[in-house]
C-alpha cells in the first residue's frame, strides 16, 4: 500500500513539473516573440542600405554617390559655328546594309550619318540585316523600325543631313538587276578615302550602296578641325536614335519596378559572348562542350582571314593580358569587397550568355536579389514587343505509317522458321529540341550547320532585348562592365552605355576596371577567393575607385576611343561648368586631348546648373560613416600586417598601350 502511495506522488509531481514547464515556456515566447517574415526575391528596404526621409531614398555616398570630380562635365553637342544646313534637294544618294548585333549597328548608323553629312548627300534609312523579312520578323516592322523611331530619327537629323525613307522607283529597280556599285566599308576608313575615292563614283552614278559588317564606316579619331562631324555623331547616337515606342514604354516600366523598391540598383552586363570568347582565345575558361564550341568559332575566323592567329592558345595567359571577360564569379567578389551588400540589386544585362544560366549560379549565391529581363517582364509583354510573327513549321518527327492486321499477318507467314528472334525495339522519337542549336552538331560534324530559321529570328529578338537592356543600364545608379575595349576593335554593348552614361551625366558611377589588374589581383588570392584578405580588398577598392574618376577616363580615352569614338566622346561632345579648380588638360603621345580640354558651358547652361547644385545642397544628408560597409566576406585577420604596394600591381600598366 505504502509503495502504491509513493508511485502516486512521482507521477504527481512530473505532472506538476510538466505544467509549471509549459507555463514557462509560454511566457518566454509571449515576451520574446519572433517575427517569421516570409522570403521574397526582391525584399523591402534592407537594413543598414539606405535610409528614407519624407520618400527620398537617401544612398550611402560611397557606393552610390556621384563622382564630385566630373560633375563639372555637361553634355553639349550642339555645332560650334560654320555649320551648314544642308539643301532640301541632293541628287546623290546611300543605302546601305548593316550587319552584325546591336552595337555593331548603333555604331554603324552613326558613322553612315557622319559619311552622308561628309559626302553632302542624302541618306536612305540604313537596312539592318539582323531584323529583314528574310528572318521572318513580324510584317507591321521593316528592318529599321524594328528597333528604332524613323520619324524622330528623320526630324532630329534635318538641319545635318537629308535623309528618305526608300529609293525611288526607278533606282529600285537598278538596285534589284546590280547596277549600282556597292562598296564595303571599314571602320578604320579615313574621310579622305570618301572624298577622293568614293565621291567620284557618286557623283558619276548619283547612287552607291555601302556595306557594313565590322560594325563602323569611318574611323574613330578625326583631325580637330572636323570635330563638327565627331559632335553630329553623338547627336545621332544619344538623341536622334530613340526606341520605338513599344521598346521604351516596357523599357521605363522595367525601371520603375526596379525603383519601386526604395533602393538603388546596379547594373552588370556579362559580355559572355561566344564570338568575343573565340576572337580572344579564352575557350578554356569554361568546361565541357562549350570549350569546344569556341574553339569550332575561333577555327571559322581563321578560316575566314577574321583572325591571324593560332588555333590553340593559353586562355589562362589570355585572361592575364586582360583580354578574356570577367567570369560572374569574379564580379561578385569586386563588388562583395567594395561594400556591396548581399541584398543589392544586380539587373544582369545582356541578350546572350555563353554558357548559360549555370555560369551565374555563384553570382546569384552572393547576390540573392540578381535579376533579369525575365525577371521584370512577363511573357506576354515579351511577346507584344516581338509583334505578331508567322510560326515557323517544326522539323518534328513524323511516325511510319501504320500497317493493316492483313499486312501485319502477311509478313509473319513470310518471316522464316520458327522460333524466331524477337523484333528491335521501335525507334525512339526524335523531339524539337534535338535538332536545333549546337547539341545537334557538335558530336556528329566538324563543321557548323548554317543557321536554321529560328536561329535567325533569335537573332532578331535579341536586337530587342538589348535595346530593353540599354534602357535600363543607362537609368542605372551603377554600372558595371564584364567586357569591354575588345582587342578586335569590334563595338560592344559595355562601351556604347559607358560612352552614353559619360556624356548624359559624367558623374554617374560608372566602373572602368582594367581586367589586367584584376586578373593579377585575383592570383594574388586565388587560394583564399572567398575569404581575402583585408590588404587585399584595399588594393581592390582603391582600383575599382580610381576607375570611376578621371584616371578611369583618361584610360579609357587611350584604350577604347581609337576604335570606338562613341566609347568616349569626350572632349568634343561635352563642355565645362566653371569652377574654381582649375582642371589641367591631358594629352596623348599622338598630341590628342585626353581630357580636360572641354569648352566653356554656354551662359543659360550654368545659370541652370547653379541653380540645380542649390537645390541639391538643400537636399544633401551628412554622411559621417566608414569609406566602406563592413561584411562577413572580408578575412581581416591581418588588418595591421603590412599592406601590398599598389604600384606592384600595375606600375607595369601605367603606359596602357592600347595594342597590348
């Protein structure tokens, strides 16, 4: 009886422990209650980025903030003086064909525009050959208004150069039986090579095609005293060549989504494109099929006379000479050691990706709120954009017929003795996907197919999708590039938003690396990528600053301009506010204006000025915090060891030849 009394008692008193416990536990999470927020691709405000004050979003300075030292540079492209309008009537007339992607044909139309202007003559709107019929575009587009206003182009344009929309009837005519000479230009083609070769067939046929396909007709650095056809140049670029329409409203709603989150955002075009890669010689730095697919383009340029150069190369002593494309991977860490947090806004730029999305998994692992055109934009707004398009028949697999039970009881009395072996397995249906790109190729024949119809019409969409990409790089409070002043001398998109961002605000954060030193920064640590060194991410921030001043200018000046004006179109496109430092012009070995020898702003531009630089004095927030946010990424576990001397880094760079 006793030991029943005693069980009694224990099983009461665990009882009466077991409720005091929960009752505890209750009033530990009634007072320190947890807000379980459910995880969304681009989150509210994050905390420690920017701050907002009455709906203004306040940026942190050091890695958004404009660069003081540019913001004496506006945009000013107007003609200086002697400038001709040019007679409502020529009776000289170009066409021309344009090839190539999207840079290739922004430039392309600029220099056909400056050729015209040279020639006096009238220019018929420039065929892009990217977006023809022939490509199965839709029909409510021809080739240029596909991507472009012809209406704003032809009106900017009228007081520079007489432009018409087609060739008359008659010459129409001449053009389909081969009787107007045509010519294919080079972007290194001088304006005397115009004048003294090109005028005299003009004048004797009244017509002449040219064809472009190396993305220029004249070349970059003209004498001083034709700086009026270098400013009609940016005129064409930045304000006569708008979007359609349709481009440009989906464009500025794809910023305005990116802004309706109350934080700045960066932009980072890849340049991973399998054409560059071949040019270059950096097949290596990827794996499986794609290096092989690089070396099949690289084989075809040579073949083609477009490179002089071996097969096979080190891509890995390419990627030194800085002449392969920052790889994601890399561009996450720069921006990581910069300050970057990891919920920053990367809007990735680019209509092609060679490699594919698995190249952007390390990006997307760093930077969880990296994003894409996909990203913005629904299938359907895609899909208005392209316009209504003819559906393309798919080359699918078709079934053998079916045989009757007769025929099928026919063949087995005629099959032979018994037993017999069982038949082969049907064959297996060979899909869409297995017959299109470069897995239908690349393991059965050396040689590339010609491109198939979709293909072709990828390439056409691809025009829009940079065109939206532009749009938003420009809108940008960051830019930057993975690739740019390529060694072919070919345009690039980076270049043509850098050049562009340069001339609409100077004092935008525009970064310039030079991929030179930042491969030799990355052997530095390339054993403790993802953990450096705090004197590593000093000689990197100090760099990656440098390149958005005018150090970063006068380099590109050297590296990208001589093959690309548009790059860089500086000094002839922009002018100078007063101010009192007084800015020492910087000249090249060839005697050229590097920088600092902009004109003077007119009067009514820097009464406008001040008033604006009022304005944002009022509005101005003190920023007393550190050069750069702290984070995770950085190891500063040597941060009183000696720091590695920069100049040991690029004391070798400092001449930057351009040939290199």
């Amino acid at each position: 009886m006793a030991f029943l009394t005693k069980i009694k008692w224990v099983v009461l008193s665990v009882i009466t422990l077991s409720l005091a416990s929960i009752i505890i536990h209750l009033s530990l999470a009634k007072f320190w209650a947890v807000n379980i927020v459910q995880y969304k691709a681009l989150p509210s405000l994050p905390e420690n980025f920017v701050t907002t004050l009455g709906g203004q979003v306040i940026k942190n300075k050091k890695l958004w903030g404009s660069i003081q030292s540019l913001e004496a540079l506006q945009p000013y492209a107007n003609a200086r003086s002697n400038y001709s309008i040019p007679k409502e009537q020529s009776n000289r007339l170009i066409y021309a064909k344009v090839f190539g992607g999207f840079a290739n044909i922004r430039s392309s139309i600029c220099d056909l525009v400056a050729v015209a202007r040279l020639l006096n003559a009238t220019l018929i709107i420039p065929e892009i050959q990217e977006s023809t019929r022939s490509k199965g575009i839709s029909s409510k587009f021809n080739s240029f208004s596909y991507l472009y206003n012809v209406d704003q182009f032809i009106a900017y344009l009228k007081n520079d150069v007489n432009i018409a929309r087609t060739l008359p009837e008659g010459l129409m005519e001449r053009r389909r039986k081969n009787e107007i000479p045509s010519f294919k230009t080079s972007s290194s083609a001088s304006p005397n090579f115009y004048l003294n070769q090109i005028l005299p067939k003009l004048k004797q046929s009244k017509v002449i095609g040219l064809i472009v396909s190396n993305g220029g007709a004249l070349q970059s650095i003209l004498p001083p005293s034709m700086a009026d056809i270098q400013r009609l140049r940016c005129r064409v670029a930045f304000h006569a060549l708008e979007f359609r329409p349709e481009i440009q409203r989906l464009g500025r709603r794809m910023v305005h989504k990116l802004r309706s989150y109350g934080q700045p955002f960066l932009v980072y075009h890849l340049g991973l494109l399998r054409d560059t890669l071949a040019y270059n010689g950096c097949g290596e730095l990827f794996q499986d099929l794609h290096t092989e697919l690089i070396h099949h383009r690289r084989a075809q340029m040579i073949k083609n006379k477009i490179l002089k150069g071996e097969l096979n190369v080190d891509s890995h002593l390419q990627r030194e000479k800085g002449l392969c494309s920052l790889m994601p991977e890399e561009v996450g860490i720069l921006l990581r050691v910069m300050g970057y947090p990891a919920k920053t806004i990367i809007y990735v730029a680019g209509s092609e990706t060679f490699g594919g999305q698995r190249v952007l998994i390390p990006l997307r692992a760093m930077f969880t709120n990296t994003v894409d055109r996909t990203s913005l934009c629904s299938e359907r707004e895609l899909s208005d954009l392209v316009g209504p398009e003819t559906s393309l028949i798919p080359k699918s697999y078709r079934a053998p017929p079916a045989k009757s039970q007769k025929v099928l009881t026919d063949e087995w009395k005629r099959a032979g003795p018994r037993p017999r072996p069982l038949p082969p397995p049907p064959d297996r249906p060979i899909y869409q996907h297995e017959k299109e790109g470069w897995y239908a190729w690349i393991t059965e024949t050396p040689t590339e197919p010609d491109p198939s119809p979709l293909d072709l019409r990828m390439r056409a969409h691809r025009l829009l999708w940079d065109a939206l990409d532009y749009i938003v790089s420009l809108e940008a409070d960051a830019f930057f590039p993975g690739f740019n002043n390529d060694a072919s001398g070919w345009p690039d998109f980076s270049s043509l938003v850098m050049g562009h961002r340069l001339y609409e605000i100077a004092s935008s954060r525009t970064y310039r690396p030079d991929r030179k030193v930042i491969a030799k920064l990355f052997n530095i640590t390339r054993e403790n990528m993802y953990h450096p060194k705090h004197n590593w991410t000093i000689l990197v921030q100090e760099h990656l600053n440098r390149s958005t001043t005018e150090e970063g200018l006068i380099r590109q000046s050297l590296m990208s301009k001589p093959t690309m004006f548009l790059s860089h179109p500086l000094p002839e496109c922009s002018c100078r506010i007063a101010s009192s430092k007084v800015v020492n012009p910087v000249r090249g070995q060839d005697g050229r204006y590097l920088y600092g020898d902009e004109d003077q702003c007119p009067k009514w531009m820097q009464r406008a000025n001040m008033a604006g630089s009022v304005l944002k004095e009022g509005a101005k927030s003190e920023d007393d915090g550190p050069d750069y946010e702290s984070n995770d990424f950085v190891d500063e576990s040597d941060k009183n060891e000696g720091r590695t001397s920069q100049s040991q880094i690029w004391d070798q760079d400092e001449e930057m030849d351009p040939n290199d």
